[in-house]
C-alpha cells in the first residue's frame, strides 16, 4: 500500500520507539505494517500503541483498515431482545441482571412469530446482520427448538444470524452451527486481572470455555468487550490482548462503552474520555485487522464528530435501530443522514462480509 506526495521517492525517517512515520512526512504509511495478521502481541507492544500520539495513532489504524476493507463500508446490524430480564448473573453494568433493582422486569422467551416481524422490519430498515439477544447464564434445552427455528427463519430471509445466550456447552454450540448460525456473540467483557471486579457469578475461563465451542462448532466468533467500567489503560490492553492472541481473531470485534443504568452497581463511575474510547478501537483495529470492529453500545451519547473518528480509527460495523437489549441507540434516520454527510455507505445484504485478501 502506498500514498501519493513522496517527491523524493525516499522512505520516511521512522520513529525507533514507536514504529511511526516522523511527522512532517506528508502521507508516509507505517513501516512495520504488513498484510499479516499477528497472534503475538504482547501487553507491552499493545500498551505502546494506546501512548502514541492521537494523530499517529489514528493513521496507523487507518492505514491498517485500509489494507483490509473498503474505508467508506459499514455494516448495519439489528439487535433484538428475544428474552429480558432475570438474568441470574451479577455483572455490575447490566441492568437485566435479577441481583439489581434498574425496573427492567423478567420475560419469558419471545415466540418465534415475533421475531421474525422485527427481523423483517430490520432487514427493511437496511440491517444486513440479526442479532438475538437472550438474559440466561445458558440456554436450556427445552428452549433449543423455539431458538432454532429463529436461526433458521432469519436465515431464510437472506440476512446473516447471530445470536447470544450464554455460555454454551459444546453440544448447544453444534446444534447451532448444524442450524446454520452464522455468529455467536459471547464477550470477554474485560482484561482478565480487572474481570473480578466486574462480576463473580461466572468465571473468565467459563468465557474462554464458550467460545472455544463455538469456534469448534465452525461458526464464527463475535468477542468484544466493554470500557469506561473504571478499569485502567492498561487493563483495555489486557483485553485487547485477549482477543488478539486467540488462535484466530474473533470475526467481530464489538467495543461497547458503558452505559450507565440507574440500580446497577456501576452508577456513578467516572466517564471515560471519548478519546480514550477511539483509541481502543483505533487499537483494535491494528490488533485485529481483519475483524469488523463494531462501535457499539454508548453510541447514543456520541457527538457526530465522535462517530465519525470511531469511524476514521476503524470502526466498521454499528448496531442501527432505537434500542440495544435494553438500552437507547441513535435513530435510523439520524445515522442515515450521519452516512450521507460522511460518505459512507452500508454493506448490503446480498454482499459477502469477507475481509480483503492482503494485496
């Protein structure tokens, strides 16, 4: 990959700390960069990304999303509560969870009718990807062929299906596979020395349990995490780390920001800074180059201007509809017009959602 605006044809000088371009070199990409996707990155090469400057940072990434996906495709995805609520888990920023007083009450499964009108609505909306969200520490086996024949009537649609319940058991995990699910989301939620903090009704290798089945089973990987929970920078490394050293990278990466629920445990917490929340996609983004990283929840409280370097840093996917599982989300119409000032266009459905091949 190459940039016009060398007049000399000379590589740039080059940082020997950081591996960047030094500045004042007009369009220079990043040396170190190759098409290659790493497994190897350590804490410390993870952690030296998040200190670069902005700026550096930011064209790194581009750079590296730019060697992989169009830079003006996101895709759009619709996320839907098939059951909320009573989730006996204790995670400290869900407000379905049955150990928090947040008035979000208990519900039983949705029937299969229902959620295909909403997956219709979806698809009509410009969604090319469904997601089935469900509050249980893991599906049971009564609920299997109800969440089956979703699996199967969305698909039918001709829109990609992915689903979250839980942990899953190695046998649950085959069934969906052999259903024809496409994704199974089950995030890490944090780095693994700060998870304790974050919930103690499931472990962190429970997690890693999960979604090794799922990657066994042969459907793809959608693994991200959550910040702005008071963790530390180097904790978002840490989970960054997670993900980035897995065998194979998660096909989605989904990065959420915190959004706080009055009756959770985390009420209150500090903000994080909205440039710290780009510079764990930005980061991401070089980790992982060939996931769709998603900028996902907390995008209601973003300013345009922070959508649009989410978008710069690497962000390629959203959640688009009013609502997450419970929580608010921008307008459909406000990210079309979002899209429309910035250029960007939506993957659609008929289109493979590949990554490139490395030139």
């Amino acid at each position: 990959m190459s940039f016009a605006n060398q007049s000399d044809g000379q590589t740039p000088a080059e940082n020997t700390v950081t591996g960047t371009p030094v500045i004042g070199t007009l369009g220079a990409a990043p040396q170190n960069e190759s098409n290659g996707v790493r497994n190897d990155w350590s804490q410390a090469e993870i952690r030296a990304l998040f200190d670069l400057p902005f700026n550096d940072l930011l064209f790194r990434a581009q750079a590296v999303h730019r060697l992989h996906f169009d830079a003006n495709r996101v895709q759009k995805s619709r996320l839907l509560s098939i059951k909320t609520g009573g989730c006996p888990e204790d995670c400290k920023y869900c407000p379905q969870s049955a150990h928090f007083e947040t008035g979000v009450d208990a519900e039983k499964l949705m029937n299969v009718d229902a959620v295909m009108a909403q997956a219709r609505e979806a698809k009509d909306g410009g969604a090319s990807r469904f997601c089935m969200g469900a509050a249980w520490r893991s599906p049971k086996d009564r609920d299997m062929d109800a969440i089956i024949d979703m699996v199967q009537g969305v698909k039918a649609l001709g829109m990609e299906t992915c689903m979250t319940l839980g942990m899953l058991s190695g046998a649950q995990a085959a069934r969906l596979a052999e259903a024809g699910l496409d994704y199974y989301n089950h995030n890490i939620d944090t780095s693994e020395e700060f998870y304790g903090e974050i919930i103690t009704t499931r472990t962190y290798q429970d997690r890693l349990d999960t979604l090794e089945h799922v990657r066994q089973s042969g459907m793809n990987v959608c693994c991200g995490g959550i910040v702005g929970m008071g963790e530390s920078r180097d904790h978002r490394a840490g989970m960054l780390m997670t993900l980035a050293t897995m065998p194979k990278h998660p096909e989605s990466v989904p990065i959420n920001m915190l959004v706080q629920v009055e009756g959770t445990p985390l009420t209150g917490t500090e903000q994080l800074d909205v440039l710290e929340f780009i510079r764990t996609i930005a980061v991401a983004r070089v980790l992982m180059p060939q996931s769709f990283v998603r900028l996902s929840a907390g995008r209601e409280a973003m300013t345009d201007e922070a959508q649009a370097l989410c978008f710069l840093a690497g962000a390629n996917s959203i959640f688009c509809g009013e609502k997450l599982l419970t929580t608010g989300n921008p307008e459909v119409d406000q990210d079309d017009a979002l899209f429309d000032r910035l250029g960007i266009e939506p993957y659609e459905v008929e289109e493979p959602y590949e990554a490139k091949a490395g030139e």
